[in-house]
C-alpha cells in the first residue's frame, strides 16, 4: 500500500487500509452519521450550505498534502490520515528507550493512552462549539473561511482520535467515541473535560487569541504525543501537526491586522497616547491596552492545559514511552531522566521560587516553559508591528501566577508582573488586567459582519498573506441565499 496516497474506495477517505478491516470500517461508518448530527447541531451556525473555499488534506507527503475547492462544510471529506510509518523507529525516551516502536498497545499501558487519547479527543469538537456563532460576525469572507478551515480540520482530528479508539481499544474505544460526541463545551452536566474548553469565544478577538494560545497548546501537546512508542498515536499526531500551523497562523496574523488597524487609525487621528481609550475607541478600533488584557486572559487559560507543575501521571506517561518531551530526539541527555532535576516555579514563602525537582515529575513543567518560549515570539512580531507604525507600546506575558486555575499558583492571586497580591488587591485591579465587563461590551459593538468580496470590518486590517495565492479580494465563501 502506498502510504502517501489516499484511498476512496470506502465512504471514509484514509491511508490506513480501511477497506482491508471490515470491522473497524463498519464501527466507523456505525459513528459516521452520529458524527454528522453533531456537526450538524454543534458545528458552525448557518452557512451549512454556503460555498466555502476550504483546503482538504488529499495525502500526506509532506511536499503536496493538500487541494483547495469549493466545499460545502458537510460535504467536507473528513478523513483517517497518518504520517508514513519508519519501519527503523525506535522508542526515543522512557524505560523502553530503544527498543522497536509498538504497533499494537501493550496491555499494561492500555488505560493511560485511552486517557490521554480521549482528552486530546475530547478539546477537538470542543473548540468547534466553541467558535460555532462566530460567522455571524465574520470581520471579512476571508475571516470567514479561516474560522471554517479551523472548524473542519479541529473536527478532523476528533476523527483522528477516535480512528485510535476503534481500532486499538475494542468496546471501550467505542463507547468513548460515542461520549466525545455527547459532551459539550461549557455545559453543567456533560462538559468538556479541560478548563480552557469550557469557556466561551464570544467574539473574533477571543476567536483569534485563542488559536493564538490554545492551539498553541495543542501544537505542543501533538508535539510530546508524536514522540510516543505507540507508533500509530506518533504518526496521527504528526500528520495533525502538518494543519495545526494554519490555526496559529490564523490567530498570529488576527491579533497582527488588528494592531496595525489600531495604529493606523491612532495616527490618522493624531492620537500618540495608546492609553487614550476613549479617543481611540471612538474610531472604531481595538485599543492596544485592551488587547493586552484579551492576551492575558487566553494565556493564563491555555497554561492550564499543562496540568500541574509535578506530576505523576506526567512522569508515568514518560517512563513508559506514551507521552514524550518537546522536540525529544534533539534534547541532549539520557531521554529517561532517572537523576536529572528540573528547576520548577513554587510557592515557597509566599513568593513564587524556582526549585530543582526531579526531572521526570517536572514534565508539564518543562512543556509549559517551552510553550512559554514559543508563544513570546509572536509577541516580538507584532510589538515589531507597533513599532513600525510608531506607537510606544509593546504587548508583553503575564507572569505564569498570575489567574490561574491548575497548579501550584491555584490557589493565590497574583498580578501580571507576578507579584503575589491578596484578595482585595486582586478585587480593585481585575478590571485593568483582564477584559471588563465596559471592555466586552465595547468589543460586543463592533463586531458586525463584513461579508462583502474584498471588504473588512475597520477594525481589522486586510491581510498580507494570501491564502493558496488567492488575494484578499477572493470570494472565499459564497454565502448561500
Ligand atoms: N482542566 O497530573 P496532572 C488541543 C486534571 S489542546 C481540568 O496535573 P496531567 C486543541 C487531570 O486530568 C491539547 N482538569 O496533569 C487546542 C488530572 O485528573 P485525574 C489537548 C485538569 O495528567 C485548540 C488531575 O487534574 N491535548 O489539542 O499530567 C483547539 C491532575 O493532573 C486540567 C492534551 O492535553 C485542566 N486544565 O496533565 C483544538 C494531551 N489539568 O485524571 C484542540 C493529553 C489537569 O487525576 N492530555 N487536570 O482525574 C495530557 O497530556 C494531560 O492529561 C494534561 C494534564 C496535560 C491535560
Ligand atoms: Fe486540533
Ligand atoms: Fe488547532
């Protein structure tokens, strides 16, 4: 079989041989219009029958994967694609490091994976219901068919995951395909199984701060996975990477056209102070302290995702192989951390301290820091973007203390800058670090569709990048009447 190809011979497009496994072909085609309900009920609101300009991964070689057309979001082709296998791939970290990579799962690590397989399954549908009345406000078509490019391939990896589920982990696997259908984010009863996708994005700033962020987790979670022993959790996460860049991109050039549409307007006006709210907004444009606050917001809620700073389950994951570090195979030392120490941020005297811990237990930690690190480059892009216009502001990350929610820094409160505040202090401040009720309400106002060929709100300026050589003025969605 040839890996780099897909086959259509079965109604689920897939380079994994499906028509050769009738009973995993017959589960999936048994979820598949369950899968369409969901879409259906849950996926983006309206414009189920508009054209939409959407990229469909069509193989999986790294040098062409992918076609673009006009798709109806329903008849997009959700498929079952894994990178190519390296039939010489060893374990790369952990108690096994060395031997060969396992193809089927080793019964003692059975219930670990189902867990981790089910919460990465679990953020995938969650971010489409998430973002699914974003349309309505769409800033341009060309927004528009960023937001549904997302929606698609986030639901593609809950296909990805469930593809595991069905094949790997017999009646359990199915049954938990089923719940990642049933649960919903934000909901009482059945909610999502992550913080951060429980929380809603309410308008196109949250939309475009969140895959700056939280995708941004996602990226580095798929990273750690894709080192993993269990060769076919390694090459779907890898292959899911491969569409991971675009929702960064999406979020990274979002938040960069509204800076340059803020300092554009700042400096039509003769505005110099960005902290002249009032002024500002009265043009019709985000003001930059208020997208500072949006910043800190979705950052402190995407570092939740790491889990605790110690952890156990972290350190099990690793030692048997499942779940390995960022970029594991370029890190120089013994890949199983039987005596290293990892200095780890603590409470210790009421001031937030750095600790050598072992390193194995500091695993979340570790990723949390390199998430960190990738996450302050894009702030350097877009200060460089203020700069250029000539405006003296630049956005910068809150301290990992500061509103948190997991962890060691759960239970305090702390400002952006990191210093450990109490309650009162926290009370009088909120307002000036996270977006207020007034800040909401004025994002609320202005978020009013754009929907006409080559148009963008005044609140966002119009891309420089186009998307497959389609400039800005392309119809990327052909509204249905
Ligand atoms: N919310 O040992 P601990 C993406 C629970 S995003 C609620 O500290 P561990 C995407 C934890 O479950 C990537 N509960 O943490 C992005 C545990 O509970 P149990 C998603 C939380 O296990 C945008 C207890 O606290 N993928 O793909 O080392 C759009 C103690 O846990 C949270 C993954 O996350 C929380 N934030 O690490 C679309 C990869 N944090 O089991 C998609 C798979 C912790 O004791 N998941 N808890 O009842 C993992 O690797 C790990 O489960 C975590 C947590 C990193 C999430
Ligand atoms: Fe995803
Ligand atoms: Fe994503």
């Amino acid at each position: 079989m040839n890996e780099l190809a897909i086959s259509y011979d079965t109604s689920i497009p897939n380079n994994v041989g499906l028509s050769d496994d009738r009973r995993l072909l017959k589960a999936l085609q048994k979820w598949h219009p369950n899968y369409l309900s969901w879409w259906q009920s849950m996926g983006p609101e309206g414009f189920q029958d508009s054209m939409v300009y959407l990229r469909t991964a069509v193989g999986v070689d790294p040098k062409g994967w992918a076609k673009f057309d006009y798709v109806r979001m329903p008849d997009y082709r959700w498929g079952i694609l894994l990178a190519p296998r390296d039939e010489n791939r060893t374990i790369p970290f952990g108690n096994h490091l060395g031997e060969p990579v396992w193809q089927d799962i080793p019964g003692e690590y059975r219930s670990m994976l189902r867990r981790l397989v089910v919460i990465q399954g679990d953020t995938e549908p969650a971010s489409v219901e998430q973002q699914r009345f974003l349309g309505a406000t769409a800033p341009s078509l060309y927004d528009l068919r960023n937001l549904f490019q997302v929606n698609v391939e986030e639901a593609r990896h809950l296909w990805a995951m469930v593809y595991l589920l069905q094949k790997y982990f017999g009646r359990d696997g199915r049954e938990e395909s089923e719940d990642l259908l049933v649960r919903r984010s934000g909901d009482e009863d059945k909610p999502r199984m992550l913080g951060a996708f429980n929380e809603s994005t309410p308008d196109w700033l949250s939309f475009f701060m969140f895959t700056y962020f939280t995708d941004r987790d996602g990226k580095m979670q798929l990273e750690s996975l894709a080192q993993s022993g269990f060769d076919p959790l390694a090459r779907t996460t890898r292959f899911m990477l491969t569409e991971e860049a675009h929702h960064m991109f999406v979020g990274e050039s979002g938040v960069s056209r509204v800076i340059q549409r803020t300092c554009e307007a700042m400096n039509a006006a003769g505005i110099s102070d960005p902290n002249d709210i009032e002024n500002i907004r009265a043009l019709g444009v985000v003001d930059l302290p208020t997208l500072q606050k949006k910043a800190n917001l979705h950052y402190a809620l995407s570092l939740d995702l790491f889990g605790s700073e110690i952890s156990t389950n972290a350190a099990n994951a690793f030692s048997a192989g499942i779940k390995g570090r960022y970029h594991e195979t370029k890190i120089d030392d013994d890949h199983r951390l039987l005596d290293s120490t990892y200095p780890v941020l603590k409470m210790v005297d009421g001031k937030p301290t750095l600790v050598d811990e072992p390193a194995l237990t500091a695993i979340n930690m570790r990723l949390r820091d390199d998430y960190t690190a990738d996450a302050d480059k894009g702030l350097g892009r877009w200060n460089k973007v203020i700069k250029k216009l000539g405006v003296e502001f630049s956005f910068t990350l809150p301290n990992v203390a500061f509103h948190r929610a997991i962890g060691e820094f759960a239970n305090i409160q702390a400002s952006p800058a990191g210093t450990i505040i109490d309650e009162a202090t926290w009370v009088a401040n909120y307002d000036k670090w996270l977006p207020s009720s007034d800040d909401n309400l004025f994002i609320t106002s202005l978020m009013k569709p754009c929907h006409e060929v080559g148009q963008y709100a005044n609140w966002i300026a119009a891309p420089k990048v186009p998307i497959n050589s389609q400039p800005g003025d392309f119809e990327f969605v052909r509204i249905a009447a």
